[in-house]
C-alpha cells in the first residue's frame, strides 16, 4: 500500500521541526543550548498546591472555556501587568493546552482557504504551518540583524492585500530575543487601524526582558484591543513547560469560535495544571512574582555571558532584550547554518540550533537557548571557542 499517496498534500509540504530534530539526539554525554525550556523547576509552591488537590479532589474536565477562577485572575494579570482593559468578563478568556494549541485555535477559527495571515520570519516553528494546516497562506515578511529582527511596519504595509485576514506578531520573538518598543507598534497600529485585519499576538515570552525594558502588549494600545488576538501561557515565566497550559483572550465572538473548535478537538485543557495556574497566579500576586523574578535575574548573567563569548569569538551577537535566546551570525564562518550546528555536535557534542530552521531569514545564523546552568554555557563556549579554530 503507497501511504505517502495518502497523506494530505499540505503536511507533506510542511517541513518537520527543526528544533525538534536536535532534542531527539541528546544524551548525557552532550551540552544542549538547544531546547528552549527554562532549566528551573516548576516552584515548589505550585506543585505542592497541585500535589494537595490530587490527594483529596476528583480530577473532573473543567468547562470547555476553562476554570472560571482562572480566567478571573488572567484578566486580572493582563490588566494589571500589561495595561490590557476593556474586557467585558471571562467570556473574553479561551484556556489551552499551552499556547502553541491556541495558535492552532486562532487560525481555524478565522481563516478561510486562500485567506493570508502576515507573519514575520525568524520565528517559531509552528507559525505559517498552522496558518497552511488552517487553509491560509502565510505571507513572509522579514526581519533583519540590522535591525536587531524588529519588525518595521512599512514592510507590514507593503506586504497587504485584499486577501489579508490577520497578522501574526511574537514579541518577544524566539529564536531571536527580539522585542517591539511601543514606538514600533504603534506604527504597525497606525497601519491596521480603519482595516478589518485582526492581529494575533504571541506574547508567551512577555515576562521575559531585560535592560529595564517591559513588554509592551499590542492590545494595550488605542483602539486595538478590538481587533487583537493575544496569545499566552504559563510555559516560560513559571517554568511550566510540561504542564502544557495557555490561553487566547480577544473579541468574545473570536474566543466563541475558538472555543467551538477546542471543544470538539480538546475539551479542556488538562484539570490539574489550571489548578497550577491558579496556584502560579495567586502566589504571584501575593509576592509580586518573586519566583519569576528570581529566574529572569539568573538569565540576566548568563544572558550577558553568552553575548560576550559570542562576540569574542568574531561572531557578530546582537543583544537580545527579551526571551532567552541569543542568535548570531555564523556568516563570517563561510558556513550553511545547519553545517555549522552537525559539525558542532559531531566533534564537540553542542547542541545548537541552525537559524535556518526558523525560516530561510534566519539562514546564516544559529539559536542557543541560555536557559541551563552556568556551568554548561561556560563549558559549551569553551567547546565552540575551540570548534571556531579548528575550522577557520
């Protein structure tokens, strides 16, 4: 039987992971800069929460929407952290299993085949395949080393046709590090703004910046709250990447079509982790987020390390503001990025991630993640200061 003639055309089109590739070739025997989770426990208190519920709750499926609590204190996050109001109440809060299914959800409920959905390139793996799977097209639009891979809006404008449903915004970016000062949206505001074009903000790495910089979140701004999706989770600020919790808020009537397709693919989100958002949220407001801050103040070390190593090496390191990744340009090595990552992994088992796996814009470079310890960064640069000489 020819099964390949019976997969669909479009997952066929639709390369695997990159990233993912390398997370399968880990042993003991490697330092990985590759995955990108923090290397931080989920806080105790979180778990012994959950761990307290286990022992004397039923595990029921939550609504369809999610806890009703939970959704309360998201509002409250937003508001409070990002200066996102105007919410009419929980019908506005969509809870999914982590942001990457929310995503998913955005793009089925809105498009139509042909439909296109702007998206900028470095990014995720999973964005313009989630706007294909969905019947879109993805419209690429690039960004730029020299530009530190902030998304200009005159090229947003430009890539706008009649056929343009949505763009796709993520800031902080992976693999990038990447943020928007509030400047850079309102640009892009002033380009939506008399459109029907919704955008959808990928904003899971928003707790994560640096330099005294603070997310700034597109809705936030004047007159987009209407036409934004925003897209987040518990994954990266409170080291809850198992856990596999996130939500979409929005336009009640978008969250009700997005809650039309979970229910029919998903239900709910898993029970026991919205108790531990629950649990992430109240602790945090009680202690403004102190586990949070703890990580972010860890990261700023190690941030600071790898760019220096980077750039001592000869290889130009912008320095990122936001999320946990630093990407820079192999380009001086003469070198295709994925080359450069087997051969660094063959001879000094580093994993790192080739650029080219987020888009042929990223081409040219690689992603290290400096989410783990000290120690294994100094050591993974110490390896790749070595793979350097022998290869130049």
């Amino acid at each position: 039987m020819d099964y390949q003639s019976l997969i669909s055309e479009c997952v066929q089109r639709i390369p695997p992971s990159g990233i993912r590739k390398y997370f399968d070739l880990l042993d003991d025997t490697h330092i990985s800069l590759g995955v990108g989770e923090p290397d931080f426990p989920t806080p105790d208190r979180i778990r012994k929460h959950v761990a307290e519920r286990l022992k004397t709750e039923r595990v029921p499926y939550s609504s369809n929407s999610g806890d009703p609590h939970l959704r309360e204190l998201i509002l409250r996050f937003l508001s409070e952290k990002y200066n996102i109001s105007g919410y009419a109440g929980i019908d506005n809060v969509l809870i999914t299993v982590g942001a990457s299914q929310a995503i998913d959800l955005a793009m089925r409920a809105i498009l139509n085949p042909g439909d296109e959905v702007i998206y900028h390139e470095p990014c995720y793996v999973s964005y313009a395949p989630s706007i294909e799977l969905a019947g879109g097209t993805a419209v690429k639009v690039v960004t730029r080393h020299e530009d530190k891979f902030r998304l200009n809006a005159e090229d947003v404008k430009a890539a706008i046709t009649p056929k343009t449903k949505a763009i796709l915004i993520a800031f902080p970016t992976n693999p990038t590090g990447a943020i928007m000062e509030k400047s850079d949206l309102e640009a892009i505001a002033d380009v939506v703004r008399g459109t029907d074009i919704l955008v959808i903000t990928d904003e899971i790495y928003s707790e994560l910046t640096f330099n005294g910089k603070h997310h700034v979140s597109f809705a936030s701004l004047p007159g987009m709250l209407e036409r934004s999706i925003v897209l987040n989770g518990f994954s990266k600020a409170f080291s809850m990447t198992g856990w596999r919790l996130g939500y979409a808020t929005g336009p009640a009537e978008i969250i009700a079509a997005m809650r039309k397709v979970h229910q029919l693919m998903m239900l709910c989100a898993p029970t026991p982790a919205q108790w531990a958002g629950i649990a992430a949220l109240e602790q945090g407001f009680a202690d403004d987020f102190a586990d949070t801050r703890y990580m972010i103040n860890e990261y700023e070390s190690r941030r600071r390390y790898i760019i220096d190593a980077f750039n001592s090496f000869g290889l130009d390191c912008n320095e990122p503001e936001g999320a946990f990744y630093v990407f820079p340009s192999i380009r001086s090595t003469g070198m295709m990025s994925e080359t450069f990552c087997d051969g660094l992994l063959a001879s000094k088992k580093v994993v790192t991630v080739p650029g080219g796996a987020f888009g042929a814009a990223g081409e040219g470079h690689i992603r290290c993640c400096y989410a783990t310890s000290m120690e294994h960064i100094e050591e993974a640069m110490r390896r790749i200061g070595e793979y350097l000489k022998e290869i130049r």
